[in-house]
C-alpha cells in the first residue's frame, strides 16, 4: 500500500513514486515549486531524499520553505518586505500597522532574536508580536503570600531525581550497601571480644594478698573464742531458768475452790455463813454443815 501525501491543503494519493527525491519531483512538475524548496516530513520529523515512502503507512507531509525569511505579524502573513535585520523589519511594520518598535518583539522557532539579526540567511519564519500593556496586575503579591503560608520542609525523601527514582529509595540502597560493606568487621570484632572474654575467664587472677601474720593468727583464733563465747552463755541462761522455775513452783498456792450459787438464794447463803461462825465459836469440835439454809434451821432446833 503506498503512502498517503498531503501538499499544502491538498490531499494527493494517485502518485506512483519510490522515494522523497521522486515525489518531490511530481510534485514540483504539478504545482511549480522548486525540489530544493520542498521539505519532507514523516510524524514531524525531517526525511531524507533515498527514503522509501514504500515501506510506511503513515502519512508524509511536504511543504516549502519560506526563502528571505518570511514574517508573520498578528494573522497577516508579509513577504513582500525588504528588510535586512530585525531592526529594519520593526520599523517597517510600525509604519505601516502603527504600532510603536520598542512594543514590538521578535521571535524565531519559539525563541526572542536582537535587533541586530539577518533574516536573510534563516529559512524560517520570523513572528513578531506587540507587548502586553498592564504589567503583571498584582500577581507578585499573590506569589508572596502563598509563599509566606508554605511551610519550609527538609524532607526531601518524596522527591525524585533525574531517573524518575525516590530519594527515599535511593538513600536505603545506600546505607545497605554501606551496612552490608562493614559486616566483615563486625563479624571479626565480635569473634576478638568473644575470645578475649574466654582469655579473661582461663587466666588465673594476678590480685597478691599479703596479710600481717598477727591479723592471720587472730582471723584463725576468732572463731573458735566465738563458738566458747556462746556456749558459755547457753550455760549460764539455763542454771539462772531452773532456780527461778524452783522458787516460782514454791511460792505458788492452789487456788479455793469456788461455788456458783443462784442470785436469788445469795441472802440465804449469807445467812448460813453467819451460823456457821457462831456455831465454830461455840463448839469448835463440831463437824461443819455445808447444806442449805433450810437444813441449818432444823439442825439448830434440833440441838435446842
């Protein structure tokens, strides 16, 4: 399938060609246009002449270079100047469109050029445009505010560099590398401590003790006055406990014997006790009579 052509706002596919070079030449043949004037593009970019418009799909695109450097001023497109540099260019277009040089600016491929540059030698084409009158309409400010609100970070672990990578990334590969690096030596240091430590615990202590042969003799000596010491005390603490035990067991009496009588017979008991007295008194051979009131009262009638 040969590919499809597009000449200025033409759309041509019954050309029978090969390459650049002959299609540039049906087409000059057709429309008049110089081949060296002609410029082949395929998906914006510049072809050359021996490339095989065969073998491609896609559309190819000609068009013609603007020879003397043609400008282009707001929507109008000017050709018929005679100017040299951008200067003379400026002060044409003021003449006849009114508008002031020094609003005027120059730009070639996207690009400002100076007043002093020859448009005779580009191929291009030169735009100039007039400046925008107002200035920037308090946009500084606004800039300056939102500024002052912004918190400074130094966090920069979110950014990315040039490859589209983390920073946060970057920096653990880094200190990995520089951890796995020092590994070696930890392992070496901690095998030399682990056997220093064991030296340590074989080697037997270098501390020397020299004692006063007065101060040894005693420390011997001590226990021995200790353990006399105590049971000479054990001694004395259980002759001191036997004789007091002896005179506490002296001294102690057995205790009366004591009867519980009913609250309402304790007149009648009172009664009874003093009988008894008198009757010991009286006759102190007489047997004593424990029993109640009732009975002493008939054992005094009785020996009446």
């Amino acid at each position: 399938m040969p590919c499809v052509v597009i000449f200025g706002k033409h759309f041509i596919s019954d050309l029978d060609c090969t390459d650049v070079l002959s299609l540039k030449r049906e087409i000059s043949q057709k429309h008049g246009v110089p081949v060296e004037d002609l410029l082949a593009t395929l998906n914006g970019r510049l072809v050359s002449d021996d490339y095989d418009i065969r073998t491609s799909n896609n559309v190819v695109r000609l068009s013609t270079k603007l020879v003397g450097g043609k400008v282009i001023f707001g929507k109008h497109f000017i050709s018929d100047l005679d100017c040299t540099d951008v200067l003379s260019l400026k002060r044409e277009i003021s003449q006849k469109h009114g508008v002031p040089v020094e609003d005027l600016l120059a730009t070639l491929n996207g690009r400002l050029v100076s007043d002093d540059y020859d448009i005779r030698t580009s191929n291009n084409v030169v735009r100039l445009s007039s400046k925008l009158v107002g200035g920037k309409g308090g946009f500084g400010s606004m800039l300056r505010a939102i500024g002052s609100q912004i918190e400074k970070t130094t966090n920069r672990e979110s950014c990315r560099d040039l490859s589209g990578r983390r920073l946060r990334d970057i920096n653990e590969e880094k200190r990995l590398r520089k951890w796995l690096e020092g590994q070696e030596e930890r392992e070496k240091e901690a095998a030399e401590r682990k056997q220093k430590k064991f030296e340590r615990l074989v080697a037997e202590p270098k501390i020397e003790v020299n004692l006063n042969p007065s101060y040894e003799k005693e420390r011997q000596d001590l226990p021995e006055r200790v353990s006399s010491a105590v049971e000479a005390g054990w001694q004395a603490a259980g002759s001191s406990n036997t004789l007091k035990r002896k005179s506490d067991s002296d001294k102690a009496k057995p205790k009366k014997a004591k009867l519980w009588i009913d609250a309402d017979l304790s007149d009648c008991s009172s009664l009874s006790e003093d009988e008894e007295d008198d009757e010991k008194t009286s006759s102190p051979g007489q047997q004593v009579s424990t029993d109640s009131g009732n009975e002493s009262d008939k054992a005094s009638t009785s020996s009446e």
